[in-house]
C-alpha cells in the first residue's frame, strides 16, 4: 500500500534528513520509533504528503506522488489518507458530529452521517455526538480524531503520537481502535511514536 | 456546509459579531435616514415649488415669506391690499396671479382663501364633491379629511390664527362641498374656499370689535378703503424677463416685498446642508469603524484558528474556499449590518414622519430602497470586503506541516 524509497528532505536552514525505506501492506501496522529529533515528524509530514520530499520516491495505493500538482495532492491526501494529529485539532465552532461530517465536505464527498454514527458508537462516544469539542476529555477528543481520520475511507492511517497524552488505559484503547479500524477498512496504519508501551504491542517497528 | 461554518463561526464569538453588525448597522441608518429625509424634503419643496416664480407679500423676511406663502408651515409677515396687486395682474409679463388670504385654521389645518387657478396649479382632483362656489363653502385637502374624518355637507366653525386653541369664529359657519384626492403638495394639509368668505368672517368680527378690543387692533390694519386685504399672492410669470425686472421693482417702489422661491429654498437648503453633512460624516466614521471592528474580529479568529485553517487544509480543503469562508464572514457582518440598517431607518423614518405629522402636519413616506441607499450597499460591501480580505490572505501564508507540529 506504501513504499518509500530513499527520501531526503532539506530544512531552508540547511539541515537534510535520509529516510530509510520503509513499506507498509494493507492491513498492516509499522511503528516508527525515534528518540526527539531523529526527524519522526518530519518523515511523518513527508508520507502525509504535507511535505514535499527533495529528493526520493513516495508510492501510495500504487500512485507515485512526487508528479501530482499541488491541487492533486490536496485531493489524493483526502482521498487516502487518514492522519491523527499529535494534538486534537477541531473546528471549534462546529460539534462533534459536525467535525466528523467536515472531513467529508473538505474530501469532497456526499456527508455520511451514518458513517459518523457508526464510527462514534464502534469508539464508543456516540452519546457525545452533539457535544461542543471543547467540552471532551483528552480521551474522548483523541478517540474522534481517529473517527474522522476514518470518515474518508483512507488507504493509509497515519498517527502521530496518538498516545503520548494518554493513561495506560487510554493509551490500550486508542492503540486498539486504531489496529480494529484500519483492518476493518483494509488500510496500513503507521503511527510515529516514542512510546514505550506501543513497542511491545507492535512487532512490526523501524527505528530512525 | 461552508455557510454553516461561517455561520458557526460567527455565532460562536456572538459578542463580537454584535459589535461589528451594530456599529455598521448605526452607520448605515443615519446615512439612509438623511438620504430619505433629504430627499422627501427636496422633493416635497421643489414639487411645491414648480411653476411659481415669485411671491409677493408685506415686508419681512423672504424666507418667511417664502415659508408661509408656498409651504404652508411658518407664519404670514402680514397683509397687503389686494388693490395692490392689480398693477401685477395688467403686467404683460406676469402670466397669472394667485392670491391668497390666511389667518385662520381648523384643528391646526390652515384654512386659505384663494382663486381657482390656485387648485388648478396643484392638479387638485377632486375624491368628492365639487369646488367652493360660494362663500362659506370650502375643499378640504386629502390628510384634512382623513385626519379630522370630514365629510361632504359637514360643516364647521374655524377659529383665529394658526393654532387649535385660537378664538373661535362661533356665528359664521364653513360647509364641506369637496374632498380632495392626495396629491403629495402642500394643498393636502389645507382646507380652501374663496377669498371673500375669509373677508366676510372678518369683516363681521370687526362689527363686534368692542367686545375684544385686542381683535380689534389686529385686524384694524388689515382693513383699508376697500376693505380687501390678502396675505400674500403667488405670481408665474410668462418669461424669464419678469424674473428680472418685476422683483427689483416692486421692492423698490411698492410697500409690498418680492422673494423669489428657487433662491430662498436654496439658502434653506445650504443652511440644512452643513447640518445633513456633518451627521454624513459622523455614520461614516461608525461605518468605518465597523470596518476596522470587522478586521480585528477576523484577523484575530485568523490567529486563534490558524491551527483550525492548517487542519482544514490537511484535510483536503482547497485554500481559496478557505479564503472565501473567511470573506464570507466579513461580508456576512457588513451585509447583516446594512439589511439591519435599512429596517432601523425605516422606523426611524416612521417615528420621524409621526413626529413631523405631529407638529406639522407633514408627513413622510415609507420608501422602497433608494438610489443612494444602494450606492450604501456597494459601500458596506466595500468595507466588508476590505477588512476581511487582509486577514483572508493569511489563508495563502500558512504552512501546514509547521502549524500542526508546532507544540
């Protein structure tokens, strides 16, 4: 589903980071385990396609993304990929659901809100649906971040520190929704980390 | 679902949102309530104007001449013998005299003795009845009628003066013969009959003048030889050389003074002008300053949700729909301000014409969305559109990845 082949990025500033090749199967997971600046989140914005590489190749569901357009890329990261962000970003004027529906308006696609409901009660806040987002828990607001990185579809999830906020309890949760969700809808989760309790669950791991 | 975000947004900085409608919505109604009233006023004073080139009445103030004589709304500055305006009438140059005789009123209405060419001048039609033949009977305007529920063959006594609580003329009674259709010139407010009935009534109270000596001394001096007095008389002539010999002379050679109407309402107006711009540019400063309360509000959401925006983004949003979700906001406080507005001034209009009704028996119309008011429009866009576009252009600076892994 994802194969990477010799990335580099160069920052302005002139600091330049070599990727290893990595590849990743539907249905699979791939922890990417590096210690702070080892470039995880950099290597992380590079598959999410919200970097562009300067050099090296990047195939995803069998398109080779360094020859789309920018606009292509808009709609080909839409169309493909899920992220979980570090931090649980959200429209803060719209509730729970209306989050969820906007990862559908914004990929260009007819609103699914059965989908939404569905997605809420498979990860267990469907009583939250109509609720401000401001008024979740760290938890919960991470757990609908997952939902709407699945509204779309995607044939990569990418999850960026999707624990490190969390207890042990919730850090289980979350770590399993993810795995459930991605196999569910046939998709190759990578989640950057550099947490401990992931390793032992994720046998599958790359360091950087 | 753009709309709805725009809206959401909107709704959810409720207080600033408010600041911004109701500074534009101040702007714009002051603005559109001079442009009515101004205009309603130009258009009430140069319809009641047309045709009539000249007025001639006692000595005084032109403007009050002017003021009483055309429009019906200051006092007389006294009489004139009507002997006095036959050297006018046999004038070649004077196409038509209308005299008029004032100095009595019923409920506050203004009862004007006068000629037929001075109804005929109006294009008065008539809703009922028929005109003044005889003395004692009068027309009564369309707001008379409406007003103080006359009907034909009604009749009634009218009393001394311009206001309701004037002595009352008891023992000589006016009969309604005609009720005038609205026509939206000064005959409206105005009950008509002929001269001479206004001559009659007063006349019979000078017979009676010992009983009210004060009476007596105001009318001693509208009485001459003939005993025919009138208050002022309107005068059309037939080319423009009468405009300018006639005035010269009859202030020169007669008792009587000339003021002529275009350039007395034009000092009126450029006397009302200083006061109708200085609100002008007091709205427009609020109008501005909603910009400015617009361009914060959006600026700073521009800032608090930039990590909002470079989600978004991340999600697939194209950054000119972005742009024009923020543009939308800004266009939609402007524009919710202005429809405000226009709705707040119509009150107003309304409050102000009950007011003027009131006092003057001048009223205004509810009018639909004028020239200027949509100038007004374009404006409030304008400045909607320049205070949002500065803080919608940061759409296009920000860098995605940087602002989401920013922590």
């Amino acid at each position: 589903m994802l194969q990477t082949d010799s990335l580099k990025f160069s920052y302005p500033k002139g600091h330049t980071f070599s990727f290893p090749n990595i590849s990743c199967k539907a249905e699979e997971t791939l922890l990417i385990l590096g210690n702070s600046g080892t470039g995880k989140t950099t290597f992380l914005n590079l598959i999410a396609l919200l970097l562009r590489p300067s050099s090296g190749e990047l195939r995803i569901n069998n398109t080779e993304t360094a020859n789309l357009s920018e606009k292509q890329i808009t709609e080909f990261r839409a169309q493909n990929i899920g992220i979980v962000f570090q931090k649980p970003y959200f429209v803060n004027a719209l509730n729970v659901s209306e989050n969820l529906l906007l990862a559908n308006y914004l990929g260009n696609k007819a609103l699914n809100k059965s989908k939404a409901a569905e997605l809420a009660k498979d990860l267990g806040f469907e009583y939250l649906l109509s609720k401000k987002v401001q008024e979740l828990s760290g938890g919960e607001q991470q757990r609908v971040c997952i939902a709407r990185a699945l509204m779309n579809t995607p044939k990569v999830i990418l999850a960026d520190e999707p624990t490190s906020a969390l207890d042990d309890e919730n850090c289980e949760k979350v770590a399993d929704l993810l795995e459930k969700q991605s196999k569910l809808i046939g998709a190759a989760l990578i989640i950057v980390t550099h947490d401990h309790r992931l390793k032992s669950r994720f046998t599958n791991q790359i360091t950087l | 679902m753009l709309l709805k975000i725009v809206w959401k947004n909107i709704w959810a900085k409720k207080l600033n949102s408010f600041l911004c409608i109701l500074l534009m919505m101040f702007g714009i109604s002051i603005i559109s309530l001079l442009i009515n009233i101004g205009n309603q006023l130009q258009d009430k004073f140069s319809k009641n104007i047309s045709g009539i080139d000249m007025v001639v009445g006692a000595k005084g103030s032109p403007l009050q001449l002017i003021l009483s004589g055309v429009y019906q709304i200051d006092a007389p500055t006294g009489n004139i013998p009507m002997s006095e305006l036959q050297s006018l009438q046999t004038n070649p140059l004077v196409k038509q005299v209308l005299p008029l005789s004032m100095g009595d009123n019923y409920q506050g209405f203004r009862i004007v003795g006068t000629t037929y060419p001075y109804l005929k001048h109006f294009e008065a039609d008539y809703a009922e009845g028929v005109g003044f033949k005889n003395n004692m009977e009068v027309v009564v305007g369309a707001t008379v009628a409406r007003k103080l529920n006359l009907k034909l063959n009604e009749s009634f006594a009218s009393s001394h003066g311009f206001e309701k609580e004037g002595e009352a003329h008891g023992d000589k009674k006016y009969k309604v013969v005609g009720i005038l259709k609205s026509n939206n010139s000064v005959i409206d407010n105005l009950i008509l009959c002929n001269l001479n009935s206004i001559w009659e009534i007063h006349k019979h109270e000078e017979e009676h003048a010992s009983e009210t000596p004060e009476e007596h001394a105001e009318h001693a001096n509208e009485a001459t030889e003939s005993g025919h007095d009138i208050t002022c008389a309107l005068i059309k002539f037939r080319s423009p050389m009468g405009l300018m010999t006639i005035p010269r002379l009859i202030n020169q050679n007669t008792k009587m003074q000339a003021a002529l109407p275009a350039i007395e309402i034009n000092r009126l107006f450029e006397l009302m002008g200083i006061g109708i711009d200085a609100f002008k540019a007091l709205a427009i400063a609020i109008m501005l300053i909603s910009g400015i309360s617009v361009f914060v509000t959006l600026y700073n959401a521009l800032k608090e949700r930039k990590y909002e925006m470079a989600l978004m983004l991340s999600m697939g949003g194209k950054r000119t729909k972005l742009f024009f979700m923020l543009m939308f906001e800004g266009l939609f406080l402007s524009l919710s301000g202005y429809i405000l507005g226009i709705l707040l001034s119509r009150l107003g209009l309304w409050v102000a014409s009950r007011m003027l009704d009131q006092n003057f028996n001048f009223d205004l119309q509810q009018s639909m969305l004028q020239k200027e008011e949509i100038y007004l429009l374009i404006a409030a866009l304008l400045v909607g559109i320049f205070a949002a576009i500065i803080p919608s252009l940061g759409i296009y600076r920000i860098n995605i990845s940087k602002t989401l892994a920013n922590d």
